[in-house]
C-alpha cells in the first residue's frame, strides 16, 4: 500500500508507515529520491494529520502519488475501524457469558453484603478454582497452594488496617510446642487467654491468625498465647490435640509465672477446628485434679462430630450459598478426612452419609444430635434424620474408631460434667452451626453454664477478616468485653460476672426460642 519513492521519517522504513499513522500523532512522508539532496527537501514533504480531513486532503494534492497512498490507507482505516468493532462486540460477549458464569449471588441477609461481594470472587479465583483443577495433580499440590493462598489472603486483609501498635509479641516454646505470646503494653486484667487457630487442621498457622490474637489482646487487655499446633496430613490425629494440651498444661503448671497471669484466669478460645480442638482440650483437662480449673471456654463456628453430614446447616449451604467460597461440605470433609490420615478418596461417600449404618449400632449417642431438638428457625420442611443413602459398609467400619472417639467428636463425649463456662458462637451461613446449638444444648444438660450467641447474617471465617467486615469488628469488641466481665480484674468483678451467668444461661426452652430472642436474652 506504501507509494515508491516515499518514506516514513518516523523510521524510514516503508513496512512501518501504517503503524506509526494508525497510532501516531501525524505520519511525515519524503521522496526516497530527494534524501540524499536535503536542500530540495522542504517542497517535497506531505503531511497527513488524523481527523482533519480538509487539511490532509489539501497537503496532499499537490502530489499525486501521496494522495493516492492517502486514498488507499483511508480505505484500510474504514476496514480496520469494522474489524475493530466486531472484535469488541465478540470480546463484549464473552465478558458478559463469563460474568453471567462466574457470579454467585450471596444470600441477603449476610452482613457486609456489598463488601463481600467484591472479596468472595477474589477468593474463588486465588483459592477455590485452583483447588479444583489441582486435584488432578493429587493432594499435595492441593494444599501446597490452600495454604500459599489463604495465608497470603489473610495477610492482606489484616494489611488493609494498620496493627495494633499497643500490644508487643514474641515466640516462644511451652513442652516443646511453638506459642506466640501477645502482651499490651496496657493490661486490664491479670488474667490471660490461650488461643487455638482454625483450619481446618490442615490449614493456618499463628501467623495466618496473628492480626485477630493481636487485636483480641488489645481488646480484653489481656496476655493472650496463640498456640502454633502440628498441621495434617504431615501430622495426623491426635497430634494437634496432643500439643494443645501440652501447651496449655505447661501454662497452667509453671508457664503463667513468667508471664506473671494469675492461673484462675485462664480462657481457652478457638475457632472453627479450633474450637474443636478447645473443646476437646477442656475435656481432657480433667485428667489432671492438680492443674487450676479453666475460667471459660469459647468456641467460634467449632466442628463437633462427623456422624451426620446432612443436618440442616448442611443442606441449607447447598441450597442458598452452594458454588460461593463460604465454607461448603466437600471441603471440610476432604481436609477431615487428611486430619484422620484416610484417603480423601472417601470424601464424596462422606458427604452422602453412607457411613450411616454406625447409628443403628450407636442410636443413643445419634441422638444427641437428633434434628428434633434444634430451633424452629433452623429446620427444614420435608427433611428427616433417616434420609435415604447408599449405605457404605467399609466406610463405616474405616470411620467408627474415630465417630465417637471424644478426642475426634467432642460433641458425643459421654461426660460433660464438671466443665467451665462455655461461650458458643455460631452463625447463620455456616455448614457447622448446628452442631453449636448441639453442643450448647448438651452441656446445659450436664449443668454447664452456657452462653450462645447466634449471628443471623454472620458466616463461617467470617472473624478472619474482622478488619474488613463490620459485623466481626462489632462482635469482636462484644466477645472481649464479655470476656473481661467473667474473668474479672478482681474479685468483685468476678463476683459479678459469676451471677450474670448464673441468670443468662440457655435455658431448657431454648428450641422453641429463635436466634435473634436468644441472642438478645444473652
């Protein structure tokens, strides 16, 4: 298309003349044969400038053959500008079929609904997908990039905040288990809180939760110990029980004295797998008569049991949130599954609970977590316990050493007597909340004093991102000054906390009560 003779002074070279017109400013042309006469330059120069059609046209008369070449490249520009506009039509429409494909409409209700809605897509690229094409490649790939990612995720989202500038930390040991100790500059209480992370079992670490512990001491005012416990599948159950209770047994016999913490007053928080793990820890305890009594245990969305997988917190996930990064069975059975060192191959029997043949061998303790005894609110129409499933023989016989071990299952621990004050959390889009109610339920049978606080619009992990979502920031501070007031910072104080939990317990009405009068009455 380029006239002999002519050529770009941009580059002067012919190949590239178009380029430098269609994104150029203006493209200068030169008779090829007047270069080497420069004094004979000034007459034979053309000038085409874009949108000033007049003005090129004019230029450019008085030289045939460029205004031929103008002629040719004007005709390229109109084909181009057609190509260009089918291209963005086509590109536009695959935007609009992957964004149709890719959005996840969150429920309602959920708190901090409009940040979410920016946050939970970002998860579901960096985390979920890859989790999804990485199982061809096997488990370790697997949780090689969960952890890279969900670590990075949380650091970046405490990032969004500066931190907390009042509290000091440094790592240490207790029996040999790493623990991260938090100490604010300003203390409340000589009490302290021990501090057990979620995951899953498999996933985080003290550093993953270290801007929620820092904020929690800065909060209650309070020495707090985030114990850094060993993860599946490198280490299987019981390994992260064995360590959290010889963290907190060293704490209690000897460990307090550096810290100078009174050790009756001590609390045990944790949640998600930690709340598991602080409830099956506070159990244990009893084992030891010597070791001073624990102050309260608090547990956040904790996992409980794994004998029913279709209680109604679980179908109500696949209902209303299914295919969101919310918390969703298939996870929470596949990372179970390596806390136990079994074959994640399992993971889809699991979920259809075809391991239910253990509750016709073992109905008493199913019937601790019989769907008869939750609130109204949380039942679904049409839905009972005996839902039909392929029954999995194997599966059962694998599963039934750890069901009901309360190592494993605290929920279905025989014993409940004798235990501290429990604050249990739950939330309402959450596949574990109704094991909380379980729990709760349980211990008030066994005369535990009980607090339970239900969050209608809250989610599972939701305290993870507390810096970001108001509804973790506002019950963050209502937890920490709930915690000062049954720890106490003397004994007045304690006093008191002692007969508000006395007067707001769960009562033995509680299933016909719903979240919100419960969570008002405490």
């Amino acid at each position: 298309m380029l006239i002999d003779g002519w050529l770009c002074t941009t580059c002067k070279w012919p190949e590239l003349c178009i380029k430098h017109f269609e994104f150029g400013c203006c493209l200068v042309l030169e008779r090829r044969d007047e270069l080497e006469n420069p004094t004979n330059l000034h007459y034979s120069i053309g000038i085409i400038r874009k949108h000033e059609d007049l003005e090129q046209r004019y230029c450019l008369l008085h030289d045939r053959q460029a205004y031929e070449f103008y002629e040719k490249f004007s005709s390229f520009r109109r084909l181009y500008d057609k190509m260009f506009s089918r291209r963005f039509a086509v590109v536009f429409s695959l935007t609009c079929l992957f964004a149709y494909w890719f959005y996840r409409p969150l429920p309602n209700r959920l708190a901090d609904r409009n940040v979410l809605q920016i946050i939970e897509p970002l998860i579901r690229i960096v985390y979920v997908f890859p989790i999804k094409i990485l199982s061809y490649a096997g488990s370790d790939w697997q949780i090689y990039w969960a952890r890279k990612s969900l670590h990075t995720l949380a650091r970046l989202s405490a990032w969004a905040h500066s931190m907390s500038s009042d509290v000091e930390s440094f790592d240490s040991q207790f029996d040999g288990v790493p623990v991260r100790i938090y100490i604010p500059k300003t203390l409340h209480s000589d009490g302290a809180l021990v501090f057990i992370h979620g995951g899953g079992f498999v996933l985080f670490d003290v550093e993953t939760y270290d801007a929620l512990t820092r904020d929690l001491a800065s909060e209650t005012g309070m020495v707090t110990v985030s114990i850094n416990y060993r993860l599946a599948p490198e280490n299987i159950f019981p390994a992260a029980v064995e360590d959290c209770e010889r963290a907190l047994v060293h704490f209690l016999r000897e460990g307090y004295q550096a810290l100078r913490v009174n050790p009756l007053k001590v609390a045990l928080i944790g949640d998600s797998a930690g709340g598991n793990l602080v409830a099956v820890t506070t159990q244990r305890l009893q084992r030891f008569p010597d070791l001073p009594s624990l102050k309260l245990q608090v547990l956040i969305y904790p996992f409980l049991q794994l004998l029913d997988l279709k209680t109604p917190s679980y179908r109500t996930a696949l209902n209303e949130y299914a295919g969101t990064a919310l918390l969703e069975p298939e996870s929470l059975a596949r990372y179970i599954l390596m806390y136990l060192g079994l074959d994640t191959k399992h993971t889809e029997a699991l979920l259809k609970n075809s391991h239910r043949s253990l509750v016709d061998r073992y109905g008493e303790q199913y019937g601790y977590i019989s769907h008869s005894h939750l609130p109204k609110s949380f039942a679904l129409e049409a839905f009972s316990n005996a839902e039909s499933c392929v029954q999995d023989e194997n599966l059962a016989a694998l599963m039934e050493p750890y069901i009901f071990d309360p190592n494993f299952s605290p929920l279905l621990s025989e014993n409940l007597t004798n235990l501290p004050p429990a604050l249990i959390v739950t939330c309402e889009y959450d596949i574990l909340r109704d094991e909380g109610f379980f729990y709760a339920k349980r211990l008030k049978e066994h005369n535990v004093d009980v607090f339970w606080w239900h969050l209608e619009d809250g989610f599972h992990g939701m305290f993870n991102m507390h810096r970001l979502l108001s509804l973790a920031r506002a019950q963050l501070t209502k937890m920490s000054a709930f915690i000062r007031a049954v720890i106490g910072n003397s004994k007045t104080e304690s006093e008191v906390a002692t007969i508000m939990m006395s007067r707001f317990t769960l009562t033995d009405q509680l299933h016909n009560k719903s979240p919100r009068q419960v969570e008002q009455k405490i």
